[in-house]
C-alpha cells in the first residue's frame, strides 16, 4: 500500500512554500526526498511500511544530511534589469590670476600719440567640455566705457583664437572649434585710451561663456 | 495611448532643456582701467650751431640766423589749458638775443619769443591753449641775433628746456 505523505513545496526565489499531499510507493518514497538546501521535508502521515524500509529510508535521509548543502545548490529562477548609463553634457570654465588693474601713467605714453596703451597676459583661461564643437564667448558688463578694452587668446592649446577684439556687452568669439577636451590659453587684455578722452576709470566684469558653436 | 506619447514628449522636452542647460558654463573677472593725467613732451635732437658771421654795413644789428631743424612732440590728457614754457640753463649776454618759435596743431603759437632771459625762475610762454590730445613733429625755429657793438662770442652751448605745463 502506498504511503502518504506530506509534501512542502518551497521557491528559493519567492520564498513561498506550500504543503501538498501525495501518494508513493515505497520505491518512490526512498527517492522522494525533496531536499530544500539539504533539509529533508518529508512527514509521514501513516505508514504501512515495512520496518526495514523505514530504516533505509531513515539512513538515506541522515545520509543526505551529512552531505555538504551547495551539492543540492538548484537554481529556482533568474531574472534581469537594466542600468541606464547618462554623462550629460559637461562644460567648464575658470580664470586665473585674479583681478586686472590697468594704470594708464606718463611712463606708458610716447609724446605724439594720442593713444595710450598698456597690455597685461597675467590672466589664463581654463576650460574642458564633453561636448563637440563648442566656443568661448567673452564680454564685459560696462555698456558705456571710457576707454577700450581689447582682448586675444594667446597661445590656445585647443581650438582656434578668434582675432583680437573690442569687449563690449555683446558677446563675441575669444576661441572657436574647440572639441571635446580640456584646454588653456592666455588671456591678452590691451587697454586703450586715447590721451585727447582725458582722465577716468573703467571698471568691467567680464564674463566668458563656453557654448554650442 | 495618446497620453502616453504626450508623457514620452514632456520627458523629452525636459531632457533637451536639461542638456542645454548643462551645456553652458561661464566664469568671470573684474577689470579695472584708470587712466591718470599724462604729460609728455620730446625734442627729436640738437639744432646746428648758431653762428652769425655776416652784417649790413652802417647797421649795428648783424645778420641773424636761423635753424629749423628740430621738433618737438606732445600728448596730454589733462585739460585744454595747458601751454608749454622755455627756458635757458643760463640767460645770454646783453647785445645777443635767441628766438623761439614754436609751430602747434593743437595749441596757440605764440610765433618768435625771446627767451634770452628766460631762466628757470623765468620761464617764458611759447605755446598756449593746447587741447588734450597730441601733437608731433611740430617745428621747432630758433633765430640768433647779434649787435656789433656787442663784439664777438664764443663759441657756447646754451641748454633749452621746454616745458609743458598747466
């Protein structure tokens, strides 16, 4: 007579185990150890069984016990999900060398010449984009200056300096085709003041932008 | 459906504009430009000698001399009341005189000038009224007169120095 027994049913995924009743033979009962991670879960109910199957049946399940657990290892399910990668476009800019002070005094004038001029190349821009073919603008806050104020980007180490400019508060081009990459380039400021504008001061903010050429 | 794809274009929108956003950078720095009152003024060199050795018989005064080999250059910024000023290191001998004669664009020339006394204490004008700006490679005319009576000179070397001033 077939035995009885209960069965419970576990996913190693979910978590989720369920009891279940079912007959088997007495073959099948020394076979049908359903190990979960080397625990035997079976639970006779009633038993017809001769004694000398209930021993076997017990030493394969001792026997089973000793072996080592991820021999039993299964894999109950598998799943995927997908990582979504973003760089977004990243542009940068820095000025060193702080502050620019012109000082337009008798020793920067040649008698003659009504322009005065003084340079300055203490300043270096600094730049990196991930972006392709960007540019860098530059322009000044002051809308109505006494004086000229001229810059050139010397010596880029990437893209092409744009000629040498008059600032104004419309932005114009400093460097064009720059790619994507980090770079430097000094920056040239010329002041420029004519001897027959007389005395004054400016005071410009000047900012520079990198965008999409 | 419909809201679906409107979703998908919200979203879409919102990256483009987040892409251009992050697209630009700037970076600033302050300038400041003064420009304080100048005042420049160059002679291009030394003019000849000056040597009077010829006369008007029956008449004391010699034959005077002249150069104009010289000019002078100038830049101001300070006003329009500026004016250049000469003067000798030592003033001459009774009986000589020297000339100066200033040529100008931007000032008032005073034309010829004694300045046979002009000392540092006594600096004369030659050009006033000078406009900012500048002026270069205005002539500068020396003339050098002698009486007979005053008798010969040796040869000497007189330093001029012009002066602009306000």
């Amino acid at each position: 007579m077939p035995a009885t027994f209960a069965a419970r049913t576990c996913n190693a995924g979910t978590r989720a185990c369920s009891l279940s009743k079912y007959a088997a033979t007495s073959r099948e009962m020394q076979v049908a150890l359903n190990l979960d991670r080397g625990r035997s879960i079976l639970k006779p109910i009633s038993t017809a069984i001769p004694r000398t199957l209930t021993r076997l049946s017990t030493y394969l399940s001792f026997f089973f016990l000793l072996l080592p657990a991820h021999m039993f290892a299964q894999v109950y399910g598998s799943g995927n999900h997908q990582v979504a990668v973003v760089v977004s476009p990243i542009s940068l800019l820095q000025v060193s060398g702080g502050a620019v002070n012109f000082n337009v005094t008798t020793a920067n004038v040649v008698a003659g010449q009504d322009e005065m001029s003084v340079s300055n190349s203490a300043s270096q821009l600094f730049w990196g984009t991930n972006s392709g073919t960007q540019k860098i603008t530059a322009q000044t806050s002051l809308g109505s200056p006494l004086f000229t104020l001229k810059l050139l980007a010397v010596s880029p180490t990437q893209g092409t300096a744009a000629s040498e400019f008059a600032l104004s508060t419309t932005p114009t081009d400093l460097l064009l085709n720059i790619g994507r990459s980090s770079g430097t380039c000094t920056l040239q400021y010329t002041a420029v003041a004519l001897a027959s504008q007389g005395t004054g001061t400016d005071n410009h903010t000047i900012t520079f932008t990198i965008q999409a050429q | 459906m419909k809201r679906t794809l409107f979703t998908l274009a919200l979203v879409a929108a919102f990256g483009l504009i987040t892409e251009s956003a992050f697209a630009q950078a700037t970076a600033t720095q302050s300038v400041t430009l003064a420009v304080n009152a100048v005042y420049k003024i160059s002679t291009s060199g030394n003019p000849g000698a000056l040597t009077i050795s010829n006369g008007s018989a029956g008449s004391d005064n010699l034959t005077a001399v002249s150069d104009n080999s010289t000019t002078y250059s100038i830049t101001q910024n300070f006003g329009n009341t500026v004016k250049i000023t000469v003067h000798m290191d030592a003033a001459l001998t009774a009986g000589y005189t020297l000339q100066m004669n200033l040529a100008s664009t931007q000032g008032t020339s005073l034309g010829n000038v004694d300045i046979s006394n002009a000392t540092s204490g006594s600096a004369v004008d030659v050009v006033t009224a000078i406009a900012r700006g500048a002026d270069a490679g205005q002539t500068i005319g020396y003339t050098f007169s002698a009486l007979a009576s005053a008798g010969t000179l040796s040869s000497t070397t007189k330093t001029v120095t012009l002066t602009l001033t306000n």
